[in-house]
C-alpha cells in the first residue's frame, strides 16, 4: 500500500483546513494572520494551485473552518 499525497486547491477548504489540523494540532487558527495562512497553505505536501489566486476571502474560509473543526474535536 503506498501514501498518496492529497491534491490540494485553493478551493479544496475542507480539505486544506483538515491537513493543516494534521500538520500542525498545535496551533490556534484564530493566532494565524492571513498572510501566514497562505504561506502554510502553499507549503502542505500536495498543494497544487497557483498562490497568486488566492484571495482574502478564500484564505478566511479556510481559517474558518480550521477553527470550526478544532472546537469540534
């Protein structure tokens, strides 16, 4: 059985919000500003996308759920 690295989007929020869980439990997504966000996001193994399409509000969904699915644990 191999690991298959996820593919991962910009437009991949649930997805790129679960790896960040993964990768980094320790953080607080409401600590991270929008610009480190998007350097985390680029920097996921499987990332994908092309950093200059991000917008704020994409980088705010994805911190959005990031937190709504660590309270959730």
């Amino acid at each position: 059985m191999t690991d298959q690295v996820l593919e991962l989007y910009w437009d991949s929020t649930y997805a790129v919000a679960t790896t960040l869980m993964e990768l980094y439990p320790q953080v607080d997504p409401e600590s991270v500003g929008l610009h480190e966000l998007a350097d985390l996001v680029e920097n996921l193994p499987g990332f994908q996308d092309d950093p200059s399409l991000v917008t704020e509000q994409i980088l705010l969904d994805i911190q959005t759920v990031w937190y709504e699915e660590t309270i959730n644990l």
